[in-house]
C-alpha cells in the first residue's frame, strides 16, 4: 500500500498538470514568434532577477576549483534518476538506460558522484531532459512566456514542468530529512557553479545588453524550441544562460 501511495501522487501530478494546460492552451505561435501575454509583470521580475544575480555572481566567470567540480558532479549526478522517469514517460528507452548506467556507475565508482568516470572512461553524457519536454512530446503546447522569481525565463508549459519534476524525483521519495535537503544543497550548489562557469556569457546577456528581458527571453525560446525540436546541433546555436541541467 505504501508503495501505491508514492506513486499515486506524481501519477496523479502528471494527470493534472496535462489537464490544466489542455484547458487553457494558448494559440500555437508562428516560428520564430513570441506569446509574451505577462510582458509587464515578466519585466519586473526579470529586473529583481538580475539585481540577485549582480550581487551573488556578476564579474565571477571562472573554470570551477576541484572542490566546486566536485560539488557540481553530485549534483548532476543527483538529478538523473528523474531523467530517467522522464525518458520512460516520453517513450524513450535508450536515454532512459543510458542515464541509469551514468547514475550507477558515478554513485559506485564515482563515490556517490564525486567524479564522473561515466563520462570519461565509458562514454556515457548526461542525456537530458525534463517534464516540460515529456508534456511536448505528449503534445502540450508551449503556452504564454514567463519569468520565474530566482529561477528566470520559462514557458507555462515548462513551469507546469518544473513543479512535476519536483514531484516525480525518486530523490525525493527516497531521501527524507536532513538527507534530502543536503541533496537540494548539492543541485543547488552545482547550479551556482555551472552559473560562475559561464559567467562572462550570463553577464553580456544580463548585464550588458541595451535590453536584457527581451535578449533573455529570444534566447530561452530560441534554444528551448531548438532543443524540443530534436533539431542536430549548428555553429547557430546560442548558448541559453538560463538553461537547467538538472530539468528544474
């Protein structure tokens, strides 16, 4: 009984969250378009974005010590068994296997994910993905634009996402206490290094741009779209400064 009660929950979340948004889908936008509906609240939030971001990270771009790799390993290593839920919900098994052979190899031989020998010695990336792709392939449109407080540029069908993410991480059915929030310590410490990494990128979109909401916002949907669209990889592909490699 308890097992269908820990599963009954996300299931449901699933449910629900494909629910709402087939209630109130937006119309589909023409490529390359913007349905940006909240632009005026998006833009005061994007401005409490970016002064947080000045004070915790501008002016910090630099490759991450062994301690900060190591923390950012943990962390990734930490959000590949929602992937992994992910992939199967979208009908996917090969990234699905991949993914779990990454998470096992990295949390034994890696010592909980301290290091990546996955990704050096067997060839194994990070094969990612996340809710708000598993409502795209279900065929959930995209909706209105948003920005997210702290979290930054998002769609309403990717922050329907980011919720059920959270509700569906076998991490969070697995830890409990004090063991879980030191596993969101460590998604939260591998974001902050993966933000310093690029930190000269983040800053001329952010802090340099003539307009930085609407920068910010082209490249999201750019790459997003891009990402959803299986398209290959080109020399026009914009590093995204908001993209999450943990699906959050």
């Amino acid at each position: 009984m308890s097992t269908f009660r820990n599963t009954a929950g996300p299931l449901a979340a699933c449910v629900m969250a494909v629910s709402v948004l087939a209630a109130c889908e937006a119309p589909r936008p023409a490529p390359g378009s913007v349905y940006d509906p909240y632009e005026a609240e998006n833009r005061e939030t994007h401005e409490i974005n970016k002064a947080v971001d000045a004070a915790a990270f501008r002016g910090e771009a630099k490759q991450p010590g062994p301690i900060g790799q190591g923390v950012a390993n943990v962390g990734h290593n930490l959000g590949l068994p929602r992937m992994v839920v992910n992939s199967v919900l979208q009908g996917r098994p090969e990234p699905a296997v991949k993914n779990t052979l990454r998470f096992a190899i990295n949390t034994t031989l890696g010592v909980g994910g301290l290091f990546d020998p996955a990704g050096y010695w067997f060839n194994l990336p990070e094969e990612t993905t996340d809710f708000g792709e598993t409502l795209h392939v279900w065929g959930v449109r995209e909706g209105a634009y948003m920005e997210l407080p702290l979290i930054g540029p998002s769609t309403e069908r990717d922050t329907v996402g980011k919720i059920v993410d959270v509700l569906i991480d076998p991490v969070g059915h697995v830890l409990s206490g004090n063991d879980l929030w030191v596993a969101r310590a460590f998604r939260l410490g591998a974001r902050s290094v993966d933000r310093k990494r690029y930190g000269a990128t983040v800053d001329s979109v952010l802090h340099d741009s003539a307009d930085s909401y609407a920068q910010s916002r082209l490249l999201y949907l750019q790459n997003r779209r891009h990402k959803l669209s299986g398209a290959a990889a080109s020399d026009e592909t914009v590093f995204d400064p908001y993209e999450d490699p943990y699906g959050e």
